[in-house]
C-alpha cells in the first residue's frame, strides 16, 4: 500500500507539471515556502486538509484531482 503522503505529492506534482508551472511559482501562488512544497511533493510531510485545499485553488483544480485514488493506494 502506498503511503498517502507520497500520492498526494505526486498528484500535486504531476498536476504542477502539466500546467507547466514551476514549483517555486506554485508555492508562491500558494503562500507556502518553497522547500516545504518540496517536501509535499516527496511525501514526506503529512499537511491539512486546508493546505490541500490552498494549493488546489493555486493549482485551479479540483481537490479531488489531487486527493490519491484507491488504486494508487493499492500499489
């Protein structure tokens, strides 16, 4: 079973890239720091349920794009 923390970061990260913005843009956009965007793309830090929010809304998807999918929880 994959950890959630590291799906969410991938989903961020994929739904970042096809929008071809930088992670240091996002995190600007978003009101977070840098590195710690970093860290929430490499899963390693658990973040609120209001923080996925904010980067939803500066990613202007939806948080179920981002939110990870029973199959990716499956391995």
């Amino acid at each position: 079973m994959e950890n959630l923390e590291v799906c969410f970061g991938q989903n961020v990260r994929k739904a970042r890239r096809k929008q071809r913005i930088s992670q240091e843009n996002l995190a600007l956009i978003a009101g977070i720091d840098r590195s710690y965007m970093s860290r929430i793309e490499r899963g390693i830090v658990s973040i609120t349920l209001q923080k996925a929010y904010v980067i939803a809304q500066a990613l202007e998807c939806d948080i179920k794009d981002l939110l990870p999918t029973m199959a990716q929880l499956k391995g």
